[in-house]
C-alpha cells in the first residue's frame, strides 16, 4: 500500500483537500489554501526528536517519536486523520519532503481501516512547483496595471473583471499606510503560494491578458515576487478618474464605517473601538515626516474629534474634514506627481464605465 500523486497542477486547479502533518510552527510559516495543519507531532515534540537526532541517529529519533506519540495521543491524532480523511475523501496528505511522517500517517490510516494518498515530495514540491509557476506567468502572462487617485476603487473594478489578479485582496492589505485590517496579513509564503494558484488559475481558464493594481512592491508586510514586479513595472498604465467626493465616501466607508465594524466583531464594541481608533491614529503617525509636524497635528486633531463624536453618539460624519485635507494636501499630490513621472505609460484615461470597457475589450481571454 502507498498511494500518492505528484500531479501538482491538478491538486491546485481542483481545490484539492490538503492534510498538513507537520507541526504547527511549520505551517505558520507557510501552507496552501484549503491545507488543513493535523500534526504527527507538535512543535514540542518535535523539537525533542530534533535534539534526539542531532545527537544520536535517526533510529534514536524515531524510537524516541513514537514513544512520545502513543496511547491516548496516538489515538486522537489517527481519530483527527480518519475523520478528515472521511469528510475529504478527495484529498491527499503531506508533511514536508513526503518523507517519513507523511508513510507514518499513511500506514496508521491504513491500520485504522482507510487508505489515503499522500503528496509525493510533500510541502517542499508543491511549493517548488508554485515558485515556477509565478516564473512561467511572469514570463508568458501580458499585464495592464490600473491606477488612479486614492479612494477612487481600483480594488472594487478590479474584483468585477474576470481577467484581474486582486493583489491587496491577496495581501489582507489595501496598501497604504491606512490599509491595515483587523486580522493580521497572510506569512509572505502563504501570499506568494495563493498569488501562484490564482495565476495557475487564470492561465488554465485561457486568460494570458491580466490586470493588476498600480501598487508598490510591498503591500504591509507582503511583498510581491520581483519576477513579476518587473513585469508590472514596465506594463501600460490604465488610469480611472473619479470624482473627489465619491472618493471621500468611499475612504470613508471602507476605512472608517467597515474597518470600526471590523474590530467590533473581533474583539467587542468597547475594546474593538479602542482598536480601531489605535489603528487611525497609528496610521497617520506612520507619515507624521511626510506631513510635516505643523499639518500632522492639525489632522491628528482632526480625527481625534471624530473619533470623540463617533464614539459617543455613532456618528461617523465627522471623520469626512480629516479625509478630505489628508486626499488634498498630502495624497493627491503625491499621485500627481506619480502620473507626471509614468506619463509615457498611460494608454488610457477615463471613467468607472469606460476603463471597464476598455479594459473588456484590450485585455482579451484567448491564449
């Protein structure tokens, strides 16, 4: 008995069922979308198998792991696999070279009555793969990129098109220094393995034509491959124009109204307003140098009122005066710049409407 796959194109494609066997700590520091972490051992015993092997073997270590995973442990993790296993029955199981922990989870399945299949190299191929993957979109793959002033909605038209790869939705981030959510950002490995699947993805559906936000290389703390950010750098410009007060309610929406309801939900209306407001104020902190100190503290001031009137009557108005000065004195001249310098880029300028028109009708679907 040992079944397994290395048909990395179909696990990704297909949405394949992942049962990660390695240890927490290794799956924090990078998994796959829809892997689930099911551990032989957790982080402390493996690191006292770790020590075992260093000094005496590798059959001290085994011996050593098994007596450490036995009985009532034993029992539960093999219960943890059958019942994913039956839940899953499509999936396939890895540790991190397909090695020795992905056979001993295979044969305790196959002793408890199920035979599951495990990934042939485990972790370390299908991240191989995916590294190659984002290097074979970079190489083959056209790229639009989509600009525009802040709060204009580049994310919001971006999520309407079909051939359109969401970067900041991929980053938890909406790239700025107010871009923060409530949940913490996905481990640059996770974001780098997602952004790879989605451009898996979009070749296979016959999409050679994407189009991408204008954005920095680094996205909070995610940053995207340089092999595609040389890519993008050098793509033709698309540039959507809106007008300044749809913006102002749009910032204000998504960064104030949504965001406040974000940290609610996670940690209850008092202490998740408290975050909330930390995170505003934290946030124009990030730029006090930018700003200059004088106009740093008359938009602290700002939004330290509207904070004070949304938090005791729920009025969110307020927060309107700080936005509007921070798009016109600081964020609008900073992209009019921008544009003066990546003018030669642009091919084309307009509305919602007609960049979505455009964009339908230049970025074709046929390879």
């Amino acid at each position: 008995m040992h079944l397994s796959t290395d048909d990395y194109r179909d696990i990704f494609l297909s949405d394949r069922p992942l049962m990660d066997v390695r240890a927490p700590i290794e799956f924090d520091k990078g998994a796959f979308p829809g892997s689930t972490n099911l551990p032989l051992m957790n982080d402390e015993e493996r690191h006292k198998v770790g020590i075992c092997y260093k000094q005496q073997g590798q059959d001290a270590a085994v011996r050593l792991g098994h007596r450490l995973v036995s009985g009532d442990i034993k029992q539960a993790r093999v219960q943890a696999w059958v019942d994913f296993a039956r839940t899953h029955p499509d999936g396939f199981l890895y540790c991190f070279r397909g090695g020795m922990r992905s056979n001993i989870t295979q044969q305790w399945l196959h002793e408890a009555g199920i035979d599951y299949p495990l990934v042939t190299g485990g972790y370390k191929a299908l991240r191989q793969f995916l590294i190659m993957e984002l290097e074979r979109a970079a190489r083959a793959c056209h790229f639009t990129q989509l600009g525009g002033l802040t709060g204009c909605g580049k994310t919001e038209l971006l999520q309407g098109l079909e051939q359109a790869i969401d970067l900041e939705g991929h980053a938890h981030h909406r790239g700025s220094s107010f871009g923060r959510h409530a949940t913490p950002q996905p481990s640059q490995i996770n974001f780098e393995n997602a952004l790879a699947i989605d451009l898996l993805k979009h070749r296979a559906q016959g999409h050679s034509h994407l189009v991408v936000e204008d954005e920095n290389r680094g996205i909070g703390s995610c940053h995207v491959p340089m092999v595609l950010h040389r890519r993008f750098a050098d793509a033709p410009l698309v540039w959507l124009d809106e007008p300044f007060e749809s913006r102002v309610e749009r910032i204000l929406k998504d960064y104030v109204i949504d965001l406040a309801a974000e940290f609610t939900a996670l940690q209850g209306p008092e202490a998740g307003f408290a975050a909330f407001a930390e995170h505003l104020r934290n946030s124009l902190s990030r730029i006090v140098k930018r700003l200059g100190r004088e106009r740093y503290q008359r938009l602290a001031d700002m939004m330290d009122e509207a904070l004070r009137i949304q938090g005791t009557r729920g009025d969110t108005g307020r927060h309107r005066d700080w936005i509007t000065a921070l798009l016109r004195e600081y964020y609008d001249p900073m992209y009019d710049y921008q544009i003066q310098r990546h003018a030669q880029r642009i091919v084309f300028r307009g509305t919602r409407s007609e960049v979505i028109e455009y964009l339908n009708s230049h970025c074709d679907t046929a390879i």
